[in-house]
C-alpha cells in the first residue's frame, strides 16, 4: 500500500472511530502560551492526554501515548528556544524529560509527565521574560559558568572570558545578578545535582565528584542548606523510578 492509500485508509479509520486530532489553531496557541510564558492561559488550554481523542502512533496505548508525549516536547522545547530560553538548557531539558518517558510504565504516569512537562517549560519561560537582559559581559560569564559547571571555575578565569578584570566583573556580577559569583556557581551546581538525583542513579560521591565539590562531605553539607535536604532524602522523595 502506497502513502497515498495509506493516507485515504487512516482517514476513514478516524472518521469511523471518531479519533480526531487537536485543532492545528489551539495548539498553537497552547504553544504560544508556553512560549510567552502566559502560565494562566497555557493552564486554560491545556488538555490531558485521552487516548480515545488521539491520533494512533502505536497499536500499544502506553507506547501510543509514550510518543505523543516526546513530540509534545520536542515542540515545546523550539517553541522555548525561538521564545528566548538558552538551547542548551532547552534540550538538556528535553533529553531529561524523553528519558522519563521511556522509563514510564504505567499510562497514568505518562499523564503525570505531561503535566510537569508543560507546567515546567511555562514556569521557566514566565520566570526568563520576567529577568532583565543582562549586560553582555554578564551574560558571557553567565553562559561560561553553565557549560563548565563540570571543571573549576575561577573569578580570573571567568573575568578573561567577558574580557573585563576580576575586581570589575565581581563587583558588576553582583549588582546585575543579586549575588557574588561563588555564590551564583554554587547555586546552579545545587540545581544540576537536583537534576542528577531526580533523573539519574548516579551516586552522591559521583555527583559530587563531577561538579566540583571537594569532598562528598562538602556537597551533601551545601546540598543541604541550600534544598533542606540531604541529597539521600532528595532522591528518596524526588526520583521518579522507584525499584
């Protein structure tokens, strides 16, 4: 059967089974929600997965709503990239979330995923069109510090990345971001082993090796004042995948 015969087949299956998929202008406006970081309209036009609404990708239901999902984040996550949101981070977060989605192994945590998926997307952008631009060189070190969050970081090296002296850029840092430099690195390697304990079982020694901390001790005492919790109890309470 040619993909023209095919094509006219799906038709009348769909027809007969009343499977019908979303109206192209709804979801694109569920897009642009995200996109602009609206939370309140994204909330209002969203709809739950129903397998009975849905085109079929899968003789399976679970895997049929397993692909569902994955192409609703990778949408989502252009539609962020073009709204603003740093690529890196978009399709670190998309790769983290297709992840979650082949581990899943019951409909309704697909469900569950779909909803943390926009609901995540929509409050990152909110939060991005709510910052102000920092000023170039900021930024530089911005980007410097998150693609080197894995090596050590240092004030001289990140001042002859934005090209201004470490004096200057630490007293600039500060004024722009609400925080000393140390201070903001320590935050996104916080964040970064948040993502590692949800996502990954990877040890507390081992993500503590990987971002830099001296010791294992040293990141679960930091990890626990900056969460109130213990990596240990982190994980326990946060990884989706239990055994």
């Amino acid at each position: 059967m040619d993909i023209e015969q095919k094509l006219t087949h799906q038709a009348f299956l769909n027809r007969e089974q009343s499977i019908s998929h979303l109206a192209y202008e709804r979801e694109n406006a569920f897009f642009k929600a995200i996109q602009d970081g609206d939370v309140q309209e994204m909330r209002r036009l969203y709809q739950p997965f129903e397998i009975s609404e849905m085109g079929k990708l899968s003789e399976e239901p679970l895997r049929n709503l397993q692909y569902h999902l994955i192409i609703t984040v990778a949408l989502i996550t252009r539609a962020c990239i073009e709204g603003g949101m740093e690529m890196e981070e978009a399709y670190n977060l998309s790769d983290i979330y297709i992840h979650s989605i082949d581990r899943c192994k019951e409909a309704e945590e697909v469900r569950m995923l779909h909803r943390e998926v926009v609901e995540d997307y929509a409050q990152r952008m909110h939060l991005l069109k709510k910052q102000n631009r920092y000023p170039r060189a900021v930024t530089i070190c911005i980007d410097y510090i998150y693609d080197n969050l894995h090596t050590k970081l240092t004030l001289p090296d990140l001042a002859q990345a934005a090209g201004l002296s470490p004096t200057y850029l630490s007293r600039l840092f500060r004024r722009e971001v609400g925080m000393s430099v140390s201070e903001y690195i320590t935050k996104k390697r916080i964040e970064a082993a948040e993502n590692m304990l949800r996502y990954s079982e990877f040890s507390c020694l081992a993500i503590a090796d990987y971002l830099c901390f001296s010791s294992e001790s040293h990141f679960i005492q930091v990890f626990r004042k900056q969460t109130g919790l213990t990596p240990k109890r982190y994980r326990e309470a946060f990884f989706r995948v239990r055994k």
